[in-house]
C-alpha cells in the first residue's frame, strides 16, 4: 500500500492564483482531513470529510475549498492566493466503524507552497 | 476551545537517557490522544494512540500514558538514541457534546535532540 499520496510536493504560487493539492490513499478509509502547518506551530484543521460526499469546516477554512467524489480523492482547492496561505499543507485518513473517528490517522509527505 | 500545550519546546541530552515529554490540554472531552513523530520537511508518523479508557500503550522503547481528568500525558522514551531526534507533536481528538469529532487538536511540539 502506498497510504496516503500528496502532489505536488512543493509549489510556488503567485498572489492570485489558484491551485489544487491533491490527496490520495488507497487505504479504504472513510475518514480525510487537511490540515496546515505554519513555522513553529502546531497543525490546525481546514476540512474534513467523513466520507464520499460529506465534507465539513475545520478550524481555519476561509480562503480554501474541497470536494469528495470518491473514497480515495480528497482535493485542496485555493482560490485567490495570499501570502497568508504560505504554508505545509497535510492530508491525513482514518477509519471508523461508527459515527466517531476513533483509531490513528496517517498522513501524507506534505505540500510545502509559498505565495509570492 | 480545545488548547494543547507541549512543555519543554525543546531538548538536548545525550544518548542513551531515559525521557520525558509533557502533553497537557484543556478540555478532557476528548476520544483519544496520539503521539506522532516529525522528521525535518517530512511528514507525521504516529507513534502511540491511546482511546480515553486507557491509561497507556507501549511500543518498544516508547510508552505514553494518559491522565483524562487531569488533562495531561506523558511519552516516555528509554534508552534514547541519535535516530531518536525528531520533533515530537502530541495530538486530541476532542468529542462533541451532541457526539461525532471534526480533526484533531495539535500541540506545537517538543524539538527533541538525542547527542551521540
């Protein structure tokens, strides 16, 4: 299994413009997450989707966007570029049974992208 | 809100110490915690996850405990070695009071080096 796969790994945006991350696992989880992690921080929640279809806010969603077709695609999409989205960009999965995201989430190699 | 806060930031000690690194987070609502590790430009590894019925879990030299009502977990790490060096990200799945969770909470980290 690969688990979870992100591209591109780096990226270098101007003000702007837009642009997608995609996220991929082969894992069968019905759980995705993106999150964002800025120097010196701790990663913050900007979607999470519990499953095809469902998708909801995290912590820091303004400026971003996301849709889950399928069980295994779960794309980023930024409109609008800023300096302030200059960031690493994590996707993580998880399975749970029931209604409650209980067991280890995995994450993926990172996005590293920088708005000029 | 949920506030997860690692103390120390950082540290340094030489190879072959047994350590301690201090998780505490605000609000004791939560599922479970995880321990992850960070390598420098790479992704999160999870180390230990730990439900909110457990008081530990172990692995290999790693064992991290977790104390709900107060708050507070701790990793220990035995017999420490250079490979050992990574940052360390402690991590909350806090519950909702209708039930269901979004991602998980973050600290910012303890920047731990291992001298050999």
């Amino acid at each position: 299994n690969a688990g979870v796969t992100q591209t591109p790994k780096f990226r270098i945006l101007k003000i702007g413009q837009s642009m997608t991350l995609q996220c991929t696992q082969d894992m069968n989880h019905n759980y995705m997450y993106w999150y964002r992690q800025d120097p010196g921080m701790g990663l913050k929640l900007i979607y999470y989707s519990v499953g095809a279809g469902i998708t909801d806010k995290g912590e820091v969603p303004n400026g971003y966007n996301v849709s889950r077709s399928t069980t295994e695609d779960f794309p980023l999409r930024l409109e609008l570029a800023a300096p302030s989205q200059t960031s690493v960009y994590f996707c993580a999965s998880s399975y749970s049974g029931g209604m409650e995201p209980r067991n280890t989430q995995y994450f993926g190699p990172g996005t590293r992208l920088t708005v000029l | 809100k949920q506030e997860v806060t690692q103390i120390p930031a950082a540290l340094s000690v030489p190879e072959g110490e047994n350590l301690v690194l201090n998780c505490s987070f605000t609000d004791s609502a939560i599922y479970n915690l995880q321990w992850f590790r960070q390598d420098p430009g790479k992704g999160l590894t999870s180390l230990l996850l730990i439900q909110s019925s457990q008081r530990e879990q172990t692995s290999g030299r790693l064992n991290a405990s977790l104390d709900k009502s107060s708050g507070r977990s701790t990793l220990y790490i035995a017999a420490s070695q250079p490979g050992d060096s990574a940052t360390y990200l402690c991590a909350v799945l806090r519950m909702y009071s209708g039930g269901g969770a979004d991602g998980l909470t973050f600290g910012k980290g303890t920047h731990l080096i291992i001298q050999p």
